[in-house]
C-alpha cells in the first residue's frame, strides 16, 4: 500500500507540475490492436482486449515485485497510472473554459468537458456543466485511481481499455451495436463502485445533509434502489453538492445560476474530494505500519 500511495503522489504531482506530459497518453495501438481484432476470423469479444492487458500487466508485476527492493515495480505503477489518467487534462479543461476570452471560444472549450466526446453539445449552462465534469472526473480521475488501489497498475489501465473502447468515438465506429452495449455495460460496472465513493466524498466535503436527502430522493423517486447501474445519481447529487457549496460560501443563491461561479466551485469541489482520497490511501498506509 506505501508503494500505491508514493505511485498515487507522484502522478498527481506530475499531472500538475508537467501538463504537456499528457500528449504521452497515446492509445493509437490499441485502435489498430482493435482493427486487427475484428478483422481476424470470427471476430471475437472486444473484452478479450483489457482482458488480455490486464493479465500481462499482472505478470510484469509479478515479474518486478521483488526486485531491487520493490522500486521497478513502483516505477512501473506510476507510469501506468499516469499513462491511464485522463486521457485529457480536466483541469486545463476547466481553467481553458474559465479564461476564455469571449463567449465564442468560451463555448468551445466547454466541449472538452463531456464525458463522452460524440455525446451532444454542452450548452453554458450550470446544471449540465457541473453534471459533465463530474462525471469526466469519475472516467478521467476516480475511476482509475479506485481500481489502481484496488487491482494495481492492471485494474487502472484496463478500466481506461474499457472506458475508451465503449465510449470513444475512435473506438466504437469499429464495433458493433450489440458488442458496444456489452462493452458500456462492462464501464457502468467497472464505474459503479467508484461513483458511489464519490458521491460519498461529496456529502463529506460540501453539505452533507443536502447530498444525503437528494440521493435518498433521487433513488426514491426511480424506484431501483441503490444496487443498479443507474449511475445518473451522480450528477444529480454534484448540483445539490455544488449549489449547497456556493449558496455557504458566498452568501446568496443567486450565484447557482452563474455557471462559470459554479464551474470554479466543481474543480475546487473535485479537488477536495481527491485529497480526502489521497488521505484515505494514507491513513491505510499508516495503520498498515502501527500493526
């Protein structure tokens, strides 16, 4: 766990010191891995792919954990990690939305902020803002630190395999309908621990009592209860969170409905719920040491 968190620590620290390190986050071999693929006789399962790469890291891992007191192994797990973050930078993301110079640029800087990039156009407006930079920090940040903590550098970049290969349009064109919907399945599943983690956090950071009634609400009133795949609580849940957070913070409501107010206030947000993450992790590491 020591060697999960110092991974964790570097990574956020090269993410943010070395931005212009993301252009390194290159998958062009996994779309021609994919074309390859399909093209070979009978066309098997695209989830063979974070399958496969899932088992060849665990080996590599394997092969380094006890060499050289374990510091390859660290080495390899901070690449990967950084490698399966993202891909795109959500805080430039928000700071290129934030500082843009005139409402034109402005609004297509917003575009960088959905989830899924063929989904429709983002207007500027608060509620689906907040609600699309969420759920691109669950894809880009939380996802894939939850199965970095939980399966190592194999779950991290297996998670980010499956996020691109159900929801990237570079991907998808090359992939049927039915095998499409196995494979967003398969991300709603890989997702689904993570965002409830979040949603946690978010209860933790901003108004507790606000989040917690308008979860208890939102599963209320669609009648699933909290074990499905519906994860569109999380949206609902970062607005109240979000809205709670600006109405305590300056003062009056009015606020809520400026959605560059509100889009500061989610990166502030974010941030605060992947300290308390990172916290977490160590705390871990901690009581690993004391027993």
């Amino acid at each position: 766990m020591a060697k999960t968190l110092l991974a964790v620590v570097l990574v956020l620290a090269a993410a943010h010191a070395l931005p212009d390190l993301a252009r390194l986050r290159d998958f062009s071999w996994l779309k021609r891995w994919l074309s390859r693929w399909n093209g070979s006789h009978g066309a098997p399962s695209p989830l063979l792919i974070p399958a496969i790469v899932f088992v060849l890291c665990v080996l590599v891992q394997s092969a380094l954990a006890h060499v050289l007191f374990g510091l390859p192994v660290l080495a390899f797990g901070a690449l990967v990690l950084f490698y399966s973050w993202g891909p795109r930078d959500l805080d430039a993301d928000i700071e290129a939305v934030l500082k843009a110079p005139d409402s034109d640029r402005r609004h297509a800087a917003v575009q960088g902020l959905r989830p899924v990039p063929e989904a429709q156009p983002l207007p500027l407006q608060s509620a689906p803002l907040v609600e699309a930079t969420f759920a691109s920090a669950l894809s880009r940040w939380f996802g894939v630190l939850f199965w970095f903590v939980i399966l190592g550098p194999a779950g991290a970049l297996a998670y980010r395999i499956v996020q691109l290969l159900a929801r990237h349009p570079s991907f998808t064109v090359e992939i049927d309908g039915e095998r499409r919907a196995l494979l967003e399945r398969t991300a709603l599943v890989l997702d689904w621990a993570p965002s409830h983690l979040v949603a946690l956090t978010l209860a933790l950071v901003t108004e507790f009592d606000a989040v917690i009634k308008t979860w208890r609400d939102y599963h209320a009133a669609h009648g699933q209860g909290y074990f499905t795949l519906d994860l569109g609580f999380l949206g609902v849940l970062a607005r109240a969170g979000i809205d709670a957070d600006v109405v305590a913070g300056d003062g009056y409501a009015a606020d809520v409905d400026n959605p560059l107010v509100e889009l500061a206030d989610t990166r502030t947000v974010l941030r605060r719920i992947l300290y308390v993450w990172v916290a977490l992790i160590a705390l871990c590491v901690i009581a690993g040491w004391a027993t």
